[in-house]
C-alpha cells in the first residue's frame, strides 16, 4: 500500500475489521437490527402489492423477503429488503454525516448471511465497519453533498455497504481497497426524488445494497483500483463535495467509533421536522391547548431542515413527510406523529391541510451557524387570542444526547411489526432472541419471513 488519501483510509478501516470489536458495541449494533427489522416488516406491509410485481420479474432463489414467505435471488433479496426499510421514513441516521444506514447495510448482511451463513461475529464486525467507513465518507463531504443534490444514503450507503461485506469476509487491505474503489465510481442517489408525489427515494437505498454488494465482490475477484479513488483529482472527494474535509477520514481515535452517534427515529417523519415536530408535541400536550384557536405558527429553522421541507401544500404521503408546516400541524391535531399519522387519510384530513397553511418557515441564520453539532428548531404559536407560546428543541429524541430506551425502542419494534403482521407473541420472540448472547439469526428470520 501507498501513502496516500486512500491508502491511509484502507489502513485505517483495516486495523479496525482486524482487530476485536469492544463489547458495548454488540449492545449498539443488536439495537439498530432490531430497528431496522421493525421498519422493514412495516415497511413491506406498506407497499406490499408493488414488492410482488417486483418479486414476479425476478429470478427465483434461497434468500427471503422480510414479512414474507416469497424467496428469490440474493441480489434480488437485498434490493426489496433495502428498499422495503427505507419506506417508512423510520429508519436510523447521523446528524453529522446526513445518511441513514441501518437500511442499506443490515439489507445487505443479511443476503450475505442467507448466503453464507456467515457468523453472528462477521455480521456485527460488518456492521460496525460499514457504518464507521459510511458515516465518516459523509461527514467528510457534508453539507456541500447534499446542497449539489446528492443522497447520501445512496452515495456513502453504497460504500458502507462494501466496506461492511468485505470486512464480514475478512478481506486484506489489498482487497478493501479494490471493494472501497468500485463502490464509489458506483456511488449515486439523487435527492430530486423526494419531490412531488416520487416514491423513489428509497430505490436509492435499494440501489445502494446492490452496487455495493457488487463492489465487494468485484474487489475479491481481483480488479485493480487506480492509487487514489477517494482523493484523486477526479475521484470521490473532487467530484461530490465543494469543500471536503480530509481530517475527519484520517482522526481516527482509538476505542471510538462512529456507530455510536447514530440516532433512532421516534416520528415517521425526515429527521430535519424532528426538532420541529417534537417542539409542536410539546405544545400540544399542554393542558387547555387547542389547535383549532391556532392563528399562526412560526418554525425558526436552520438552512438544511428549510431547504425542500418548507412546502404548505402536500400531495402524497411522500411529500407530508417531507414538510414541515404538514408536520407541525399533524402533531398539533392528533398528538402523535406515528406511521399512521402520515398515512392517505391523514393527507386528505381537511382541518390538517388547512392549519399547515397557518405554518410558516423561517431559515434562521443564528440556527445554521449551530448545525450540524446541533439541529435546532424553535416553535412560536400565536393564538387566537394574542397569547404566543414558544418551544425551542436542540436534541430531538433519539438523538445521542437523547436517546430511546430499550423500553421505547422495544415498544418501537412492537408497533411496527404488529403492523407488519407479526403477533405480540411473535415480536417478544424476537426482542428476546436479539439481546440474547448467543444471537442466532436464523431463528429471527423463521419467525419475521412468514
């Protein structure tokens, strides 16, 4: 190996695929399957009659679809499961680097274990690598890469991806770096498609799981990568940031790792309305607070959370995710912000549509200098009356400094995969079978692929 931006990367990714992984990681990696197990048997229950059609044009094979007991090719799988978790907008992320990950990653370890069988060890060692070389790729070209119209869930998820397979089959550095390589000229995801009534923003995490299985495997077979992909003067860096920061590859500190400042999502909602969201449920749940005495809302925001989300007019269950003011106004009416409150009826609820034309966004500058350490949101609520009400939130919940208990993320688990078909019964089995020590990963995908 060299010495360059590359090189010194994969040495990096190396000595952590290499070496053991320290306990409370398994803790952290054992949450987020659970996470991403949830949001993908609701996630499958949503869209299921499209995932058929899909399963109907592909080639039949071993691996299964999570909710169901359709089985198909490998490549096939990883694609449905990828897309199926990223529907329903409650999926994990990081603040810093703007990506979600449980989604493209754990899609793709799975495959590999409904494949290989490979050990319980290998997935979790996948797991924390893919996040760690994913999350640190995007907080290196964060926020620039999303102000070009990059998804970094497509483009870093795609080289997470990789990094988790190769590191799950113990590839050398030689090998990690040919797999790093192919997976970003592969690299891609649009964020145009959260606009209008698109439904294709979680074909980019579908896409993801592919092209980076993909690039694992071309790595092993041996193609050669060129000496600097990542900072080439046309390579990653160059092509998908305007001002990439090198430092944040390369301060690797020892016993840290980046998994741990992923946050879990509690609305169903784009984590940029959170802060939002979770200031108008405060106000909501206010003793005498009524919404129908609202005159005006006002949500102070920073750059990124206004940039595509300040729309008052939805017209699909996409485009209400992807609001604030439709938001801020379903929390205000029902006092939740679930799965179900984003749902058709809720989209076409008239005293909803009408109270998010009360909601007016503001990209405050004072916000933005304090983003990404902190996504702030203030909400300021004029009644009818004149009296204002106002509700500042720095850490949503689920973020690291506010994290979901195990209760809540269990609880979590529950609603989503009761929505998704399983029993009570069913879901304890599987919250039980996940923080047991000796994991066995077939016995949850009997129990969720039925």
């Amino acid at each position: 190996m060299g010495n360059n931006l590359t090189d010194k990367f994969v040495d990096n990714i190396i000595s952590i695929s290499t070496n053991k992984i320290p306990e409370r990681l398994y803790a952290h990696v054992r949450c987020h399957f659970l996470d991403y197990l949830g949001v993908t048997l609701a996630g499958y229950a949503m869209q299921n009659e499209k995932v058929q059609k899909l399963l109907d044009s592909m080639p039949t094979g071993n691996c299964r679809i999570i909710g169901c007991d359709s089985k198909t090719d490998f490549f096939s799988a990883a694609f449905i499961n990828g897309i199926n978790s990223h529907f329903i907008e409650l999926d994990d992320g990081h603040r810093l680097g703007m990506l979600h990950l449980e989604a493209p990653i754990f899609s793709a370890l799975l495959s590999l274990y409904e494949k290989d069988k490979i050990s319980v060890e290998d997935f979790f060692k996948g797991a924390v690598v893919g996040y760690e070389v994913a999350i640190r790729l995007a907080m290196s070209i964060q926020p620039s890469h999303k102000l070009k119209g990059y998804h970094a869930s497509g483009t870093c998820g795609t080289v997470g991806v990789a990094a988790a397979i190769a590191a799950a089959l113990h590839y050398d550095a030689v090998k990690m770096k040919n797999t790093l390589s192919a997976a970003m000229t592969s690299a891609a995801g649009l964020l145009e498609m959260i606009e209008d009534d698109s439904e294709l923003k979680p074909y980019n995490v579908g896409r993801a799981v592919v092209d980076g299985l993909i690039a694992a495997y071309s790595g092993n077979a041996g193609f050669n990568a060129p000496k600097d992909t990542l900072g080439g003067k046309r390579g990653f860096l160059a092509v998908t940031s305007d001002k990439p920061n090198t430092d944040i590859l390369l301060s690797f500190e020892p016993n840290s790792y980046k998994i741990e400042g992923s946050y879990m999502k509690p609305y169903a909602a784009c984590r940029h309305l959170h802060p939002a969201i979770e200031g108008a449920l405060t106000i909501a749940k206010t003793d005498g607070f009524d919404w129908r005495k609202v005159a005006s809302v006002t949500v102070d925001a920073y750059h990124l959370a206004v940039f595509g989300h300040d729309h008052q007019v939805v017209s699909s269950v996409n485009s209400a995710k992807m609001s604030i003011p439709f938001s801020v106004a379903v929390a205000l009416v029902k006092k939740s912000a679930n799965m179900e409150d984003f749902a058709t009826e809720t989209v076409s609820d008239n005293d909803i549509l009408n109270l998010a034309k009360k909601v007016y966004v503001n990209d405050s500058e004072e916000l933005t200098k304090l983003c990404p350490s902190k996504r702030v949101s203030v909400v300021t609520i004029t009644m009818d009356d004149g009296t204002i009400i106002k509700q500042r939130v720095d850490f949503p919940k689920g973020e690291p400094e506010n994290p979901l208990t195990q209760q809540e993320l269990e609880e979590k688990f529950r609603s989503l995969a009761i929505f998704g078909r399983l029993t009570k019964e069913e879901c304890d089995e599987v919250i039980e079978e996940i923080w047991k020590e000796d994991l066995e990963i077939c016995k949850i995908m009997n129990i969720i692929c039925k």
